[in-house]
C-alpha cells in the first residue's frame, strides 16, 4: 500500500469515527427524568423561562397521587386544576403571560412527596405549588416549600398542622376543627343521636385528627362516644373493631377514614347485623362509594361542596367537567379548580412573582368566588368557609344540609 493510500484510508477512517462519536453523544428527547415520577397535565411548551418581566410562560406545579390506593384524589384535583389553567390561558393568561402546569405523581407515598416538590422547585422552577389532597403527604411537602420560599397551597388538606409549617403554606378548605364540629352537629340536632362510637386511623394525621375534633365537639354537645376503636395503613379486616363496638351499642359509629377504608368497614359491619348509620368526613368522597353497593345506605359525609347546588358558579363547572371528563366533579375536583383559580386572582395582585409578593396576595384573599364557596383566607393561611352535609344513596351522594362556621 502506498504512503498516499496509507493516509487516505487513514483520514477516512478518522471521519467515520467522528460521525459516530457524535451520534453517540446526541442527547434523547422527550424524557421526563429524575425521581421516577410520572409527569401529566401540562401547558404550553418546555422550558419557557419564568422570570418576572419575561414574555414566557409562568409554571406552576403539582404534586398528586395519581397512581396508588386513593388515586381518585389526585386525579379529580388534577382534573380541576387543568381546567382552571385552560380556562385561564384562553381568557388571556396571568398578566398578559401563559401559564404552564407541571404534574407529577408521588404515588400516594410521603417520601416520594418530598422527591417530587423538590424536584417541581429545583428542575421545574415553579413559582407556586398546589397539593396535596392527604394531610399526611402534604406535611411531608410543605416544609420543602416553606425552607425554600416558594408558595405552597393545599387543595383539601384539613389538618391544622399543613399551615403551621409556616406563611408560605395556605389552604382553600375547611379544618378538621370545623370539619368534626360539623359531623358532631349534624348527629346531635339533625339526627337527634346521643351515644355513638368511632373507628379511625391511628396511622394518618387526617383521620386521628378528625377523630379527636369530633370527639371534643360531641361530648361537648352532651354525647358519649362509647367505644374508640382504631385500625392501621393497610388494615382490610375490621370485624374486631366492629364487633366491639357492637356489644356497647351505640347509635351510631363515627368513621373518618378514605373512602378506601370505608367501603369495606360498611360492608363489614352490615354482615355483623350492625345496621346503624355511619358518618364521616370530606375522605369519603370518591366515585367509588358505589362499591359498597347499599351498605352505605342512611349514611353520611361532610363535604366542601354539592354538585346539586343551585349557584351558577357550581352549576357552569359541574357543565363544563361533565363535557371535558364525562362524570360528575366529586369535592376534590372543585376544590383542585378553586385552589388554582385562587392562585391566578393572587397573581394579578401581587407586584411580582418572587415567593414572598406571591404569598402575601394569596394570604391576604377575601370573599373569592369559587365553586366551593366564598374562601377568604385567616391569618393562619386557613379557609373560612362553609361546610355541607351529603347523604349516601346507592353509592351516589346526595345533599342533606348545610353547616356554616
């Protein structure tokens, strides 16, 4: 082979190498990346920048059990989220800017809470958070927004403890203070019952805390709770809970529970012969009542809101969500389009997006119109609003009563 061959083939060689270096160093598209969890639900295009004065989108995150046991949470609170983003894109966006929503799953799970709202703050770079459903995961996120400085506000977390992490955490529901006043109330004047017992969930902050609220509100009133009974995270036989509570023979049994739970103790405790109604909290609401077949018949939650409330601002979103999703919005659901609309009336307020103007203007809401009521915001980052009652009929349910604070 001559020299000039020689280096000819070399060079050749040599190029085809290069081409294959880089091929190799391409980078793929369209991967999600980090923590293993899934994203859904967003608006707009990737990476736009979020800086105030910028002509991009602003992004806003939320952190959701949308897989896992109480997947209908999440993926009805999600539902009312979007709706509210593409409403509000189509109406022009928040100060002229689009808004982008970035939803990520934490499978129902504390630790991949805290996985995934540090990843929304660091890698998405929202500017505001909305979650959680569970009391329990949304204590394991708040701290992280809170250290952070990036406003967090909780859909439907009713425990106190969510906002005392701080005043970059707020709320558009009710608490369990008020929430167990409320199931305490409806027993004692619109029952007229006096002796019930309870079966909770020593293991979730919502469910113990609902469960001490009502308590101390029912014997307040002059009720006797005579038995407490408790079960635990994965517990699906409850029969010797129930059958103690049998043997004391109470008018009723107080159940505070997800609606996961529930189901089975209802059908559990009408095979004992215990025929007496249970009552509950906003945890029961979930399409999936309709599993319990007619065990939950004469029975009762307390709820944030009825989709057979005549106001227009609840009939016009009960229309539009049966259009988009082809069901009926349960409580989570308006309450995730609430929290979102909230944020965009706090936005438009605020003088930037930096966290702290941002939570001042959500802090300092009053008598915002949302479908789950007027929501003005204490100063505890709390909701002052309404409560209602709704009776199970068939698995579907129905409006009973209504509760003012």
């Amino acid at each position: 082979m001559s020299a000039m061959n020689l280096i000819a083939r070399t060079a050749a060689l040599l190029m085809v190498g290069f081409g294959l270096a880089s091929l190799g160093c391409e980078k793929p598209s369209g991967g999600t990346g980090g923590g293993g969890a899934t994203k859904s639900g967003e608006t707009g295009t990737p990476g736009s920048p979020k800086e105030d004065g910028d002509a991009g989108q602003i992004v806003i995150g939320h952190y959701a059990s949308l897989t896992g046991s109480e997947a209908t949470f999440g993926i009805s609170t999600d539902n009312g989220i979007k709706m509210a983003v593409e409403e509000r894109n189509k109406a022009g966006g928040v100060k002229g800017r689009q808004v982008k929503l970035v939803t990520l799953d934490n499978q129902g799970k504390p630790q991949e809470t805290q996985t995934v709202v540090t990843r929304l703050i660091e890698q998405n770079e929202v500017v505001a958070v909305l979650g959680e459903v569970a009391s329990s995961r949304s204590l394991a996120g708040a701290p992280i927004c809170q250290r952070k400085g990036v406003p967090m506000i909780s859909p439907s977390s009713t425990n106190p403890d969510v906002t005392a992490v701080g005043d970059m955490i707020s709320r558009v529901c009710f608490i369990d203070p008020f929430q167990g006043l409320v199931g305490a109330k409806f027993a004692r004047e619109n029952l007229n019952l006096s002796k019930g017992a309870t079966l909770y969930n020593r293991a979730q902050a919502y469910s113990s805390g609902l469960n001490t609220n009502f308590k101390e509100a029912f014997t307040k009133m002059g009720g006797q709770i005579v038995s407490e009974q408790a079960y635990s995270d994965g517990d699906n036989d409850f029969s010797a809970q129930l059958t103690a509570i049998r043997e004391q023979g109470p008018e009723f049994i107080y159940v505070p529970g997800y609606y996961t739970e529930v189901v089975n103790i209802a059908r559990q405790a009408r095979k004992l012969g215990i025929t007496v109604p249970l009552i509950g909290g906003d945890g029961w609401d979930s399409e999936e009542l309709k599993n319990a077949g007619d065990a939950l018949n004469n029975c009762y939650f307390s709820n944030h809101y009825s989709h057979e409330d005549t106001r227009t601002e609840v009939q016009e979103f009960v229309k539009k969500y049966q259009e988009q999703y082809g069901k009926v919005p349960d409580g989570l659901a308006a309450l995730g389009y609430d929290a979102a609309r909230l944020l965009f009336d706090a936005m438009e307020r605020a003088p930037s997006m930096s966290g702290k103007d941002l939570a001042s203007a959500i802090n300092s809401t009053q008598n915002f119109a949302g479908v789950t009521g007027a929501i003005s915001i204490d100063e505890n980052r709390n909701a002052n609003k309404s409560a209602v009652i709704l009776e199970v009929v068939n698995g579907q349910p129905k409006y009973k009563a209504t509760v003012k604070p």
